[in-house]
C-alpha cells in the first residue's frame, strides 16, 4: 500500500523559499529585467552566480558524494516557485534540472559536479517543445565528430557545455566555444531559444541518449509546473492588490461583484495548480508514480498560467498593455512555457495510456 503523501511545505522549503524571495527581491526588478529583455545579453549571470555559487542551488538534486547538495525536487520546485513569480532570466531549469538530470543518467561526474558547483551552464541540446515521450532530433557522428543543425535548444546562448544526441545512440559533452550558436524569434524574451549548427565538433561520448534524454525531460516538466505556479501566484496576487487601490466611481474596482468571480475563480485554479505541481515534484523526489504525476501537473498547468497572465493584464486596465509594467513578461513567459516539454493536450493524451483511459 503507497503511504499518504505529505505536500506541504516543510518548515526548510520555507526557509528556502523566504532566502531565494529576498534574492530576487534585492537584485532582480521587473524593471531590471524588462531593461536586460532589450539587450544582447538578456541573461542575467551576475544573478545566476549569486543562486549557483552563492546559495548553492544549482546543485540540489546533484548527491553530495557526487559533489552537489543532496537534496531533492521538493527544494528544486520551491526554487523553481520563487524564480517563476520574478520570471528570472537565468537559467536554472536548463542547466540544474534538465542538463543536470541528463548527466545523472550518465558516468560524468566531474561535469555533473561543475554545473553543481555553478563554474559551467550546461544544455540539453533538446528542442524545448519536446515532450518526455516525444521523439528528439540528433546529430549524425561521424569518426568522433558532430555535425547538424538543432532548433529550439533553450538557454544556449548561455551555456558552457552542451550535451547533444548523436545517431549513435550516445549523449556527448560538447563545448560551447566548438559549436555555432544563432538566436531564433522567441515569444518568451527572459528564456530564449537557438539554432545550434555543430560542424565537425568533437564531444566527449557521456552514455546512451535514450534514457538520459527521458529522465531530463520528464524531470524538466514535471518541475516546469511549478514555475507556472510561481507565475500565476504571482499574477493572481499583483492583480488583487491593484485592484484593492484602483478606484471607479469612488469604490474600489476590486469591490465589483463581476471582478470578485473572476478572482475567486482564478484563486481555485491557483490552488489546483499547487495541489498538482507540488504532487509532481514529490512523485519525482520519491520515484512513485512519477510520469503519472508529472502528466497529471502538465495537463493543468498551462491553462491555468496564460489564464492568470491574461486575467492579470486585463484587470490593471491600460496600464498593463504599457511596455513598462511587467505582465507582458508573464503573459510572454505563460504562453511559452504551455508549449515547453510537451502541450497540455499531449501530456493527457499520455495519461490516458498511462492510466488505460484511452479514447475509443
């Protein structure tokens, strides 16, 4: 018999979660970020060492013989929370969950203890559409070199490392500095995607692709739940608070019966969210039911985000369709992530096999 889960938060992940908040707080402000978004450079590393280095979370889920934290996805999606409220331009579901995963699949640990200790960014070269169960391009190996064309690969412009499948079934480490890196359009400025074009690069052969691939991904949405958590807790509670001190006809647009439904229905779908995306990261820290979790997060998580991002920029009226106020990034970053690791309607289309509750 499966003992009961306990998902709520424990006294730690509080902890947590108030030291990443005061982060993020100090040294990364919407208008920050919409300023870096316009830039060449729409990272912020400076950022990205203090969480990596400083704080040492890029090394959670990596165990401490292996040279990491030894903690699980529980802390890995608190984080994950407080970076989604901030939309973060950093990137640590790249690099400390999917990249991370991937080369806990494989006998790499003197790379798996550099993304740890936050000295290299490392990338899945997987487009970020991919779903856990869906098919992944890989590059053709020829006498130890690599060459072809990847599209979509998130945060590559970032990364120190990339690890890429090739069609010998292996996974191999390639560096950054051997590979050509080329920005593609991308709705979502604070997470941008790219075309690698790999031309006769020499990587280093990591393991079999297959199985590193999958648990990356499947990692990768299970904890991207909890991003569109912090995402639409966030839009849910910037939209109350304006429409608390925004007046109409002298009375506080918030004390509207209309716009109290709206917000009421939109706090039950953020409550649903959490119930789902805290099971998905507690389904992956102790290997039960763990794809079932993750398609259960994956199928509601999406809808809820853009529908709170859309919800938050109509409610602030004229001002949220400004450049400068930031819902447009979470509204941009919603939208993106319901494509990232797989659509809603792809993850139920796999629950249904999962659960033999296919269609007839």
């Amino acid at each position: 018999m499966t003992a009961q889960r306990d998902l709520l938060y424990s006294e730690e992940e509080e902890a947590l979660r108030a030291a990443v908040r005061d982060l993020l707080t100090d040294h990364c402000d919407a208008a920050g970020v919409i300023t870096r978004t316009e830039s060449d450079a729409p990272h912020d590393l400076s950022l990205w060492k203090s969480l990596a280095d400083g704080m040492g979370l890029a090394g959670l889920l990596v165990p401490e013989a292996r040279g990491g934290q030894g903690a699980t996805h529980r802390e890995v999606a608190v984080v994950l929370e407080e970076l989604g409220r901030a939309v973060a331009p950093v990137p640590y579901l790249t690099s400390a969950v999917v990249a991370t995963e991937a080369l806990l699949a494989c006998d790499a640990d003197d790379l798996l203890a550099e993304l740890a200790s936050g000295r290299r960014i490392g990338v899945l070269a997987v487009a970020l559409n991919v779903a856990p169960d869906g098919a992944f391009k890989a590059v053709r190996q020829e006498d130890g070199a690599l060459r072809g064309e990847l599209t979509g690969i998130a945060d590559a412009s970032a990364a120190d490392v990339l690890l890429v499948p090739a069609d010998d079934g292996g996974l191999y480490a390639v560096d950054a500095e051997a590979v050509t890196v080329v920005p593609q359009v991308s709705l979502d400025l604070t997470r941008p995607v790219a075309r690698v074009v790999l031309e006769g690069a020499r990587g280093r052969r990591l393991g079999e692709a297959e199985p590193a691939v999958r648990r990356a991904l499947r990692a990768g949405a299970g904890l991207l739940a909890s991003e569109q958590l912090g995402l639409a807790d966030w839009a849910l509670t910037e939209t109350v608070r304006y429409l608390k001190e925004r007046k109409q006809f002298n009375r506080p647009v918030g004390g509207f019966q209309a716009i109290k439904h709206r917000l009421a229905q939109l706090w039950l779908e953020v409550v649903n969210l959490r119930a789902a995306a805290r099971n998905a990261a507690d389904a992956l820290a102790t290997g039960e039911d763990a794809e079932v979790a993750v398609a259960v997060a994956q199928a509601y998580a999406a809808g809820v985000a853009v529908h709170a991002a859309e919800e938050a920029l109509q409610l602030h009226g004229g001002i949220g369709m400004t450049w400068e106020h930031p819902v447009h990034l979470y509204l941009k970053r919603a939208k993106a992530d319901s494509i990232a690791y797989g659509t809603a309607g792809g993850h139920r289309a796999a629950l249904a096999e999962l659960v033999d509750l296919r269609a007839p």
